[in-house]
C-alpha cells in the first residue's frame, strides 16, 4: 500500500467545510424545534382531540415511521412540484426533517405522558385548571423529564440523518464534502475529516442536551 496522504485541499476548502458544518447546525436545531412542537401538539390531541384529529394523526405517525427518510425527502422535493407546491432544496430539508421527527418524538412524548401518575392530572383538574393547563403545567413537564433522554438521543440521530439531504443538493456538510471530493478526488482524506465533524457535532448537541436538562428539567423528586 503506497498510498499517500494529502490534507492540503481540505485546509485549503475549510471555509466550505465550516459553512457546510453551519447549515447542517442550522437544519438540525430548525428540525428540532419545530419538531417537538409537533410532537406536543400530536401528543395533546391524541389526549384530548376528537375522533377524527386522533385518526389524523395516528396515520400521520404510521405513514412516517414507515416509510424511508430518502423517500420522504423526494416527496417533498420532487413530488410537490407536480401539485404547483414549490420548494428550494433546503427547505425540502428542512420540512423532512421536522415531519420525520414530529412523528418519531410523538411516540416518545406519549410514553412520557402515560408515565404522569393519573392523580397529578385529578389533583390539576380539582384546581380548576383547562385542560390546555393541566397539560402544559401539570403533564407535559414531568412527561418531557421523564422521556428527555430518549428524546435526545432521537435529536441527534436526526442531526446524522441530516446527511442524507445532499441527496438533493442541500447545502449541507455532506453536500459540500461530496462536492470537495469530486473536485480533488481525496476520498479519504475528506471523509475522515467529515466523520470527526459528526463525531464533534454529536458531542456538542450532548452538551447542550445536558444544559437544558440541568437548567430547565431537573428538579428533586418531592418538588
């Protein structure tokens, strides 16, 4: 094996690469948000929504967790078109990826809201509290407590799954590593760059996963 390392091109393109890095931050933290706002509102109406809110959206959660992120993506981005529904390729991204996580941290909000002991809701309820506020004030926190970990650990999967948006060209930090390498044909070189980026954004979206916890979730039992 005489294979020799080259490093230079991707210094040369570390202004791509860190824009790249940006976006893919950007798309992440987007999804996340408008996600979990999905997801509270899917959960409150399977709570105490009708019956045909409640169908709506059990086929919405069916139809995304059974069909692949890719094809969810072409959805968006090349089928839309067709209806005169129009979209830049980031913006594809950016619905996929809310839509994929809204469904996925619905099921994991579900659980933790069937964890809230049924005599905290009684107790909100016999203090004349809507229902809006029992479950904003007396469910969702204990339930966002309890689930948190597995909810954080679905936010960075879907950080990773991010990669797959350079499918249709979005500038991410997969589409921009896949246009360095067509430019300098170091495939290595740039894949292993991009692999410690990933490894490095994980770390740090962990981090700010645990400052959330420590700051807005944590309290004693008793309390």
């Amino acid at each position: 094996m005489h294979y020799q390392f080259q490093f230079d091109a991707i210094f040369e393109s570390w202004p791509m690469l860190l824009q790249g890095t940006l976006n893919t931050i950007q798309l992440s933290l987007g999804a996340m948000v408008i996600g979990l706002l999905i997801a509270i509102f899917c959960s409150w109406g399977k709570n105490h929504g009708g019956r045909l809110l409640c169908l709506a959206i059990d086929t919405y959660i069916e139809v995304v967790r059974n069909t692949p992120f890719l094809v969810q993506l072409f959805f968006f981005f090349f089928a839309l078109p067709s209806l005169g529904v129009q979209m830049t390729a980031t913006t594809a991204a950016l619905v996929t990826m809310f839509v994929n996580l809204g469904a996925f941290a619905t099921e994991i909000l579900r659980a933790g809201i069937e964890a809230v002991p049924k005599g905290q809701v009684e107790a909100g309820m016999a203090l004349n509290l809507k229902r809006y506020q029992v479950f904003l004030h007396v469910v969702l926190r204990p339930a966002l407590k309890t689930i948190f970990p597995a909810l954080s650990s679905q936010f960075i999967l879907l950080m990773l799954t991010s990669s797959i948006v350079s499918a249709v060209s979005a500038d991410d930090l997969a589409s921009v590593a896949a246009n360095i390498q067509s430019e300098t044909f170091r495939s290595f070189e740039i894949y292993i760059t991009v692999t410690i980026i990933y490894f490095v954004l994980s770390l740090m979206f962990m981090g700010l996963f645990k400052v959330i916890w420590r700051n807005f979730l944590y309290y004693p039992e008793g309390r």
